[in-house]
C-alpha cells in the first residue's frame, strides 16, 4: 500500500480463489459427516442389538447431522462476503486504471 491509507490493492483473482476454497472445505466437511452418518445408520440396522448402544449411535447420528446445514451456510456466506468485499474496495478505490 502507498499513500492514502484507503487505497488498497487486491489480487481479486486470488481472493475469489480463497473464498472457493473456503467453500470446497466447508463442502468436505459435509460429505465427512455424511459418510459419519451412512456409517452410523449401518450400525444402527446392521450391526448393533444392544438398545441402549443403539439410542446412544442414535443421538449422536442426529448431533452431527445438525452441522451440514450450518456448514453450507458457512460456504455461502463466505462467498457473500468476498463479493461484498471486492464492491466495497471497487466504491472507495481512488485509483484509475
């Protein structure tokens, strides 16, 4: 950065890149718990017998899935704000190009 304290120079190709990977993570992660959970409901009918082993794979099953949701909402919100972010530098920038 030079001069002005409010001009700022961004590489936006490689912020949109970061945002993307961002969202890959998030998406990971949710094909992670799902997986997590295909397994648990292969014990839940498979595997396991015992009842109370049974209710505890089944509150745990239904902890986990309450994470997919709030990780999608993760990745798009990520994604609103480097676009928001790249608005906002494009409105105050001083520089012509």
């Amino acid at each position: 950065m030079a001069g002005n304290s409010s001009d700022v120079i961004i590489n936006e190709a490689e912020f949109l890149k970061a945002a993307s990977q961002c969202k890959q993570y998030c998406e990971k992660l949710q094909t992670v718990i799902n997986t997590y959970q295909e397994i648990m409901n292969s014990m839940i009918t498979f595997g396991i017998k015992d009842r109370l082993i049974t209710n505890n794979v089944g509150v745990i099953c239904l902890e986990i899935m309450k994470y997919a949701p709030m990780l999608e909402d993760i990745g798009i919100e990520i994604n609103k704000l480097v676009k928001q972010y790249l608005v906002d530098i494009d409105r105050i920038d001083k520089f012509n190009y």
